[in-house]
C-alpha cells in the first residue's frame, strides 16, 4: 500500500506540471509547449540485444498558440485534469468515461472540446509516452477481455482467487495487474501459453490441457490487451514460466506475437514492462498445413491487405532471423492462411491430443 | 413605362422575338380584311372601334389582366409621370403613393379581402396646365413623350388615361385630379371621364380651390384591384422604384394605414437626357414607309439629313445614288418597291454609330446609394458600363450587387449556442441570389426568366468569384443582383414590356457589367476570408484560453491567479496573430478597400469605400419626417377619406411590430426581414452624422 501512495502522488505530479508549463510560459511570455514523444515507427529501434523495441528521442512540440495544435493542447490540458481528478478520488475508469468525462460543448461556441472518442484515446497515449506513465499508473484500464485457467494462485482485492478452481471458466484478467492491484500467490506451473483466440483457449480448458501438462493458459481474444500482456509478462519474470504463443497463421498473428515479444510501435515505451523477448511462437506456422497434413481446402486464401501486411513484416527489423524470413515467406508462397480452428477437421480434439502434445515434444516453435 | 412598342409604332421598332402576334393597332377605323368575305360583306362591319372596346380587348397588353396587377399597374403609371415630370422639369422628386380600401356595400374589408381601391398620387413637379388636364387624363394616346426619341419612362400617352379607363369601367368613378403649375398660381381642381366612344374627355367637376402644395399634380384614382404583398405586389415595385431612384423621396401609405418612407439619399437630379432622332439602322420598313409620309422635308435626301441622326447631306445623296432614286424626288413620291432598295441600301451603307450622350445613366454612386438605403448587407458595389449600340439604338448597362448580412445580423443566430452532439453538422443554407430588373429606371417585376438580364445572370460563372452556384441556377447566398438597361428604345421581348430581348451586344454589355461586379466580390469575399481566418485564430485562442486556464486551476488545486493567467496567455495571443497587421486585414483601421471602386463595406467596425456616400444615407434615413398628412388634399369631399385613414393608421402605428416589416417584400428571399429596410416615420430621429456602427463588435465569438 505505501508503494502505491508514493507512485501515485509521482503521477500526481506529473500531471500538476503540465499546468506549471502553461503557467511558466505564459509568465515569459512563451507559447506553452509540451514536448511528446513520436509515436511511430520513425522513432522506435529495436534494440537487439535485449530483443525489444525501444522509443526513440524524437519529440514532437505541442504548443497552445499554433493554430493546428491549439485544440490539440487544450484537449491534453483538459484530459489531464481528468486523470488528476482520478488520482485525487483514487478511481479507476476507461477511456470511454474519460472521453464523456472531458467533453462538453465550449462556452460561447457551437464547439465540443471532444467530437469523438477518436480524439481523446490518443491524447491519452500522448500523456502515457510523455509523462512516462503507465495506463494503469494513470488509472486508465480497458475491458476485461482475457481469461486465465490454470495451477496459479492470485489475491484480488484480497480475495483467494485459485485458478485451478474456477472450473473452465477461468479467472477474468482485470485490466489493471500492477502488484499494487494483483498479488500473484502461488504459481506452480512448468510453462505458460499464451492462446490467441478465446475459442481454442475453451478447447484446452475444456479438455483440462492444463493440467495434464501443467502449464497456465492464457487468452486475450484476439489481440491482447495490456492487462493480459503485463500478467504473462509478470509469471514469466516473478516464475521464470517459459511463453508459448499460439495464434491463426496469418499475418496478424505473427504480429500479434511479434507484440508480445517485442512490444508494439505504438506504445514502445512500454515495452519495457511489457515485452517478453523470449516468447516463443508455438503455431500456427507455415509449415504446420504440410506437418500435420492439413488439407488445402482448410486454408484460406491470402487478400491483398495480407499480402502487403506480411511483406511489411518482412521488413521489420526484428523479423529478420532467417526461420522468420523463411516462415513468412511460405505463406506468401503457399498463398494461403490457417485458423486455428482449421485443426478441428482432423479431430474436435486434435488441438489438445495431437497437435500441442507433438510440438511440445518435438520442441517445434520459433523465436 | 416605355410602352413603345404597345401600340403602333411611331418609332424605331426592335422586337426581335415577337411572342405576341403583330401589335393591334388602335387605329380608329380598323379595315382588317377578312378572308372569303366579300367587300360588300366587309364594308358592313366596317365600324368605329371604341377606345373602350381596344381596351377591354387589350388590357393584358396595357398591364390590366388582373386585378392584382392592374392596381399595380395603376400605380406606376401615376408614379412614373409624376417622376418623368419631376426630373424634365429639374425638379427632385418628392412623391406621395397612397392605397385606400373603398367601403363596398356599407363595410370595410381588411386589405386582403378588398376588392375596391383609391389610389393617390401627389408630386411636387411642374404641374399642368388647365386646358391640357382633360385630355391628359380622359383621352387615350395624348401625351408630349410620343413624338420624340428620348430617354424617359413614359412614352405613349396612354399610360395615365388607361389607368383611368380602367377605373372608369370597373367602378364607374371618375378620375380626381388637382394640379397647380406654381405657388402664384391657383390650384384647379378636375373630374374627368372618358367619353368611350369618341376617346374625347368629359368633364364632370372643374373648379378652383385652396391647396397646400406650392406646386405639382395629385391624380385620384378609384380601381377593382387586389391587394397582396410579396412578390410583384406594389410594395415591391415601389421599394425597388426607390433602390434605382435614390433622388427620389417617397412616402407611400400602405392600405393597412402604415406610412413607409424611403427618403431621397441621393441629392443630384440624374442629366438630363437628350432627345435624339432615330439612326438609320434602327428603324424597321414599315416604320420608314411612315416616316416617308410623315416628313416635312420636300426632298428624299433633305429627309434622310434632317429626320434621322448620322446621316449627312452628302451620305444621304450617296444613299440616294446607291438606291438609284433621285435625292430631290417628294419622299411622298417614294413607291414601295423604290422603298424597300432604300431601305436595303440604307441597312448596307456605313453609317456612324448614333450619339450616345442622349442616355441619363442612374450613375454608380445613386445605385450604391439606393442599394446601401434599401438592403442591409456587407458589400455593395455599382458599375456603369460606357454606352454602347444596338440596332443603331444607344444603350447602357449598369449592374449593381449588395452581398450578405450585416454583422448584427450575422451574430445573431449564433447566440444560441446548442450543444452539438456526436455526428450533428451545421445545417447549409441554400438560399439563392435575388435579380432585380430595371428599365429606364423602371423596375420589372414580370417573366424574369424570359429576361436576358436574368440569363446574364444565369450564365456568370459566379464560382470564379468565391459563389456558389448549381448548374443552370442562381448564385448562392445571401444577395441581391441589379441590372438596369436605359435606352432611348428598350427592346421588350412582348408589348406587355416585362423582358428584356436577347441582343448579343445587350447580352455583352450585361454580361461585362455583371463579372466586374462579380471580380469585386471576389475580391471583397477573399480579403474578408483573409480577416477572417486571422479572427477565427485568435478567437480560438480566446476560446480555448478559458478551458486551458480552468484545467490548470483545478491542477493546481484551485489556487491560480485566473484572471492574471487569462490577461498573459491573451496577450500572448495577440502578438502571435499578427496583431496590429490582422486589424488591418480586418479593415479596423479605417484604410478603404483597396482595388474596389465604387463600393462600400460593411464591417463590425464601421464602413469602408464610399464611406461619404453611406453616411449620406445614413443621415438621409434617420431624418425622415412624418409625412405631412393635411397638405395632401384640399378637397373637402376627398378629406374624409384621409381622416379616416389618419385615424387608422394612428392606431396601427401603435403596435407596429416586426411583422410588419417582414411582410414586406423581402429582397433577400429567406431571411426577408433583414434584407431591407424601408423607414418608416416615428423612427427614433437618431443624429448620426457618421454612418452608424454596429454594436456589437464588444464580443465577437468564433464563427464554426
Ligand atoms: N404628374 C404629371 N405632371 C406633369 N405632367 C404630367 C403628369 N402626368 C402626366 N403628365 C403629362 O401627360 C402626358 C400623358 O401622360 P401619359 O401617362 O398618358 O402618357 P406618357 O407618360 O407620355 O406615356 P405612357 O403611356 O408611356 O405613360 C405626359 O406625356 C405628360 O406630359
Ligand atoms: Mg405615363
């Protein structure tokens, strides 16, 4: 508890000095500016050596009296007050409230400091990147939207939370998993895998995969979101659990796992906390349709957008193993992607007893 | 009303799309034969046509097919001689119009409902003199215009008696006229009819009588008519009889009892125009086989010299060589055939253009005045374009253009500021521009589309100057175009006189006119976008000052200087706008508009251009007096009515409401009420010597 009082009155400061900005300025008679750092791939490097994207230096000035960036600054200002508000009342909220929150129509004026929440969901991402504060350091989550079965003990707001007790269910990942928030107990899984879709996640826990290999499953629904990536992050580093990642073989999901590991180029500030640069990826792979031999008529053929998508992955910096080079390659050669869910033309069950069982044993995953 | 063309054709005639079959001719004796009819047959019917007869045949040639437009009509034929009268005699014209509900059957009907109209119109020109008032207003084609080739709004003599014919035979009433020629003179006082069958005056009243007015002539009819405002209504015509005549004052009391006024803005009598004689080219062969009898020359050649303009006695005899006739043979003599070679020769012979100093243009300065007086709007400007000639007729265009709202108005709506949900725009405002017409001063209120001032229009690429505009259709926006076309011969598409004909050198000159306009507004449009945009930044500025300044109070925990925060970020506003420089651009220090002559601008901050001009009107407008209501009729019997009317119209002026200013007719079609601004008496007299300043340039807010 003392941790969390200490971090969130360093937030807290941050946040007043965004108003000592303004204030300084304006007694020198300057145009307030406030220095963010770029959001894009022109300022993210991937440092090799740690097998993570890191930002770069590059900053981008925001200031008040700048025609193009005066609403802009004025939004920032206005959403930091929000959060402020939030810390004060120690709450925490989505990017949706946050958005209701600050939008009102402006005195005088026919204009809403907020139209959409497409304005105020980045200017979030700026205060993150700028202030060098987390999400959840800002009390900002989003939706529960992964689930976790498997031999770990959690407290949650102190409750005991067993997830080798909740049934197929699972535990529900709240967004916000900072030790302040989440105490992870007990852990006495041998690895941990990272499942891209909830259907095949239900598939293994149904099925007890779990348990017969005990090991801790984990899904986001798709991409995952912070909550999710931060708690493997924090089993694979407080555990030392191996990563697996399991995901479509398309150019997604090797983007999604690319995610994983190396964190994202949007919020590369974060993956510091976030990455896994020893995540594996389990599958699907390229070569996976011949190995297992899965018929051509379960494959679906690669769109334009796929193709340019995976030639651009091909070019990232961190793609360029060879294994990668290669598996990327196939697919664009092969012309086709795989579900997941392709595999339940062999066997309703082959997931969980032929597919995992064989890769496990064969140790068949890149990294 | 240049009704040339109405009747038969004294002169050079130019309809060069006759939608009307040939003209009736109101000859007396109309020996029209008939085909499979024999002589004898023919000879029977063979009779006198009464001028009441040609009339009722005729009155949609006259302007009289309806009642709506025949009391129109009635009170422009009236006006339009008090003003020709007026201005022939140097005189600036004050006028008075006055509608008046006839009881029918014992009661009153409301305006609308009015089926009975006494119409009076009172001048301050030259008078008449008493011998000529019978004639003048009980005998049909009796007039001083006909005879002579000049600029003027009458022309055939008709005008006034067929108003009172009109009268005569749909009330029965004969026409009032008092007329005095100057103060040392008495006033004669008339009741006239027309004897339908010899088109000879009848006299029922004639006497000497007490009258206030030093000088002039009111004419008193009693008209079936119908009264509606709006569109082509008698209001109409007579606010835009004021936009081309700012010279003139004129006081016009409505039938509901109101008393507009729209006062002389503009103190100088137009020039007077100078009679010419017809060129060569512009007259038809008919024409020329009358002028041919007509003459008073002896000679052939004498007669091309003498009865038309350009034509020397050298070039007549070179005429007479080419057309192998003798210059010397009587003009009488001049048979058909012979005729026509002259003719053709004629129309073949290089001849020099006519004169063009016999035009009086209204003049860039009336019109921008008579635009200013009449429509609020931001930016006004005039242009005259030299004379030029068509069909051996000289002509000039003028076109005028007043643009947008003024900056008062502009605000206005915006007040409301309504929370805008998600998605939810500003609505568009799809309001056209609005085409007043003019002949000869006159305003033309009927087949607009059939004009080819209005076609002109149309065809302006007014997209070129920052307008909107749809294929085929008028600009957009918040405007009102004038064209005016004086002429000693305007050429009507119809008798009825309400088009303008499609002549390409017309057609030109319009055309011309009509883009400097439009290169003007662009101009103005442009700059003001400039201003504007510099505005709207440091409005921004101010806007989001607000929101930036509490965020950081509550930041920092409600223990900012605000005000002190407020007063620095502003400041810093100002110097990063540009300051002094936008102030400029914003026309806040008082520099004129640069590249637009003859043009005024309204801006939140005062005008700019013909800043004189403006202030003029401006003093003109807040000067308005009430109309002197006992000086107007010194006849007991006609006294009654203008009690009663008094004590109507006292007692509407109490509760005069914005109402009543819309249901005028509004030049800007939607937002009618703010478009004009006819004043009224009883106005707060104001004493601006300055042309007034809007006031609401305190706060101006950002405009999305
Ligand atoms: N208010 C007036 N003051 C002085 N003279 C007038 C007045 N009204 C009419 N007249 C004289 O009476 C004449 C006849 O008027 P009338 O309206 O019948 O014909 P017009 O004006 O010549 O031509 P038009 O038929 O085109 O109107 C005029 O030409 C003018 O000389
Ligand atoms: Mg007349």
């Amino acid at each position: 508890m003392t941790t969390k009082q200490i971090k969130t009155t360093a937030v807290e400061n941050k946040l007043i000095g965004l108003a000592d900005i303004v204030i300084t300025a304006a007694e020198r008679s300057k145009d307030p500016t406030i220095a963010i750092p770029i959001r894009a791939l022109s300022n993210v490097a991937f440092n090799e050596r740690k097998g993570l994207i890191e930002m770069g230096n590059k900053k981008q000035a925001r200031s008040f009296f700048n025609v193009g960036m005066a609403k802009k600054f004025m939004q920032t200002v206005l959403v930091a007050d929000a959060l402020f508000e939030l810390q004060r009342a120690d709450l925490t909220t989505s990017l949706r409230e946050i958005y209701y929150r600050t939008k009102h129509t402006i005195q005088d004026s026919h204009e809403n400091t907020f139209d959409t929440q497409d304005e105020s969901d980045p200017v979030i991402e700026d205060l993150e990147v700028s202030l060098g504060a987390l999400r959840e350091e800002l009390h900002v989550r989003a939706e529960n939207s992964g689930s976790i079965v498997g031999p770990v003990v959690f407290g949650d707001d102190g409750d005991r939370v067993d997830c080798a007790r909740l049934g197929k269910g699972g535990y529900s990942v709240p967004s916000i998993v900072e030790p302040e928030y989440l105490e992870v107990r007990r852990c006495t899984a041998d690895f941990l895998l990272l499942v891209e879709k909830g259907t095949q996640w239900n598939r293994l826990s149904e099925d007890k995969f779990w348990r017969r290999y005990n090991c801790v499953l984990l899904t986001g629904n798709g991409q995952p979101p912070r909550g999710v990536r931060r708690l493997a992050r924090r089993l694979h580093e407080e555990y030392k659990l191996p990563v697996y990642v399991l995901v479509d073989n398309d150019p997604w999901g090797y983007y999604i796992y690319s995610v994983i590991k190396q964190g994202s180029i949007n919020l590369a500030f974060e993956s510091q906390r976030m990455a896994i640069p020893k995540a594996k990826f389990m599958g699907l792979s390229s070569a996976d349709p011949e190995r297992y031999g899965l018929p051509r008529n379960v494959g679906i053929k690669l769109n334009e957008k796929d193709i340019a998508r995976a030639k651009e992955l091909m070019n990232y910096q961190w793609f360029q193993k060879p294994a990668w080079q290669v598996e990327i390659k196939r697919m664009l050669t092969s012309g086709l992607k795989y579900e997941l869910d392709a595999l339940a033309n062999k066997d309703f069950q082959y997931l969980t007893k032929k597919y995992l069982p064989r890769k496990l044993k064969e140790k068949d995953w890149l990294d | 009303m240049n009704k040339k063309n109405a009747l038969t054709q004294p002169a050079p005639s130019a309809s060069p799309r006759k939608t009307v079959p040939e003209p009736v001719a109101p000859k007396k004796v109309a020996a029209r034969p008939v085909q499979q009819v024999t002589a004898v047959e023919m000879g029977a019917r063979q009779r006198e046509i009464s001028v009441s007869e040609f009339f009722t045949k005729n009155r949609h040639l006259l302007g009289f097919d309806n009642p709506r437009k025949a009391l129109l009509t009635c009170v422009k034929e009236a006006v339009d001689n008090a003003l020709d009268a007026c201005e022939e005699a140097g005189i600036l014209p004050d006028v008075m119009v006055r509608l008046e509900v006839v009881p029918t059957g014992g009661t009153t009907p409301s305006p609308s409902q009015a089926t009975r109209f006494r119409i009076t119109v009172m001048d301050n020109g030259p008078g008449i003199v008493r011998q000529q008032i019978p004639r003048i207003f009980a005998k049909l084609l009796y007039g001083s215009k006909f005879h002579r080739l000049r600029m003027s709004r009458g022309q055939q003599g008709i005008g006034i008696s067929a108003a009172g014919m009109y009268g005569q035979l749909t009330t029965g009433k004969p026409v009032k006229i008092i007329s005095r020629t100057g103060p040392k003179a008495v006033a004669h006082f008339f009741e006239v009819q027309i004897d339908t069958k010899k088109n000879e005056p009848l006299v029922h009243e004639n006497k000497q009588i007490e009258w206030n007015q030093p000088q002039g002539t009111q004419v008193t009819l009693e008209v079936e008519g119908k009264y509606q405002k709006g569109r082509a209504s008698v209001d109409e015509w007579l606010e835009q009889t004021s936009i081309a005549n700012p010279h003139v004052r004129l006081i016009y009391q409505t039938p509901e009892g109101e008393t507009n006024e729209y006062p002389r803005t503009y103190h100088e009598l137009p020039p007077a125009p100078r009679e010419i004689k017809p060129h060569p080219y512009g007259i038809e062969f008919g024409m020329l086989l009358k002028m041919l009898q007509d003459t008073k020359s002896h000679s052939l050649s004498g007669f091309l010299s003498s009865d038309f303009c350009r034509v020397s006695p050298q070039l007549a005899d070179e005429i007479c060589k080419t057309a192998m006739v003798s210059p010397t043979m009587k003009p009488r003599d001049l048979k058909s055939h012979a005729a026509e070679t002259l003719y053709q020769t004629i129309q073949n012979t290089k001849i020099m253009a006519p004169p063009t100093n016999c035009i009086s243009p209204i003049g860039e300065k009336a019109i921008l005045s008579g635009l200013y007086k009449q429509i609020k709007g931001e930016f006004y400007t005039a242009v005259s374009r030299p004379p030029a000639v068509y069909r051996g007729n000289p002509f000039i265009i003028e076109a005028g253009l007043a643009y947008g709202n003024r900056p008062e108005n502009q605000t206005k709506p915006k007040q409301l500021a309504m929370p805008k949900a998600e998605g939810e725009g500003e609505d568009e405002d799809s309001e056209l521009a609005r085409v007043i017409r003019y002949a000869n001063r006159v305003p033309l209120l009927y087949q607009q589309s059939a004009c080819s001032m209005f076609k002109a229009v149309l065809s302006t690429s007014w997209k070129n100057y920052g307008v909107t505009q749809s294929r085929g259709a008028l600009p957009g926006g918040p405007m009102v175009i004038f064209v005016h076309m004086a002429s000693v011969w305007v050429p009507f598409t119809s008798e009825s006189k309400e088009a303008i004909a499609d002549y390409d050198e017309i057609q030109k000159e319009i055309t011309l006119a009509l883009r400097e306009c439009g290169r003007r507004l662009g101009l103005f449009l442009r700059r003001r976008e400039r201003a504007a945009s510099e505005y709207r930044r440091r409005n921004i500025f101010e806007l989001y000052i607000e929101e930036v300044v509490e965020a950081c109070n509550r930041l920092k925990g409600g223990k900012l200087l605000k005000e002190k925060l407020k007063a620095q970020l502003r400041k810093i506003a100002t110097s990063r706008t540009g300051g002094m420089k936008t102030d400029q651009a914003l026309g806040k220090t008082g520099t004129g508009p640069e590249g637009l002559p003859h043009s005024i601008i309204v801006t939140s901050e005062g005008v700019e251009g013909e800043v004189e001009l403006a202030s003029q009107v401006e003093a003109d407008a807040a000067a308005t007096v009430p109309p002197v209501d006992a000086d107007l009729l010194g006849d007991e019997k006609l006294s009654v009515g203008a009690t009663k009317s008094r004590a109507k119209k006292a007692h509407l002026r109490a509760d005069k409401t914005p109402q009543s200013k819309a249901a005028q007719m509004g030049l800007f079609a939607e937002k009618g009420s703010s478009g004009k601004k006819p004043i009224r008496t009883r106005t707060q007299p104001e004493k601006p010597n300055k042309p007034k300043r809007p006031a609401n340039a305190a706060a101006p807010r950002r405009k999305k």
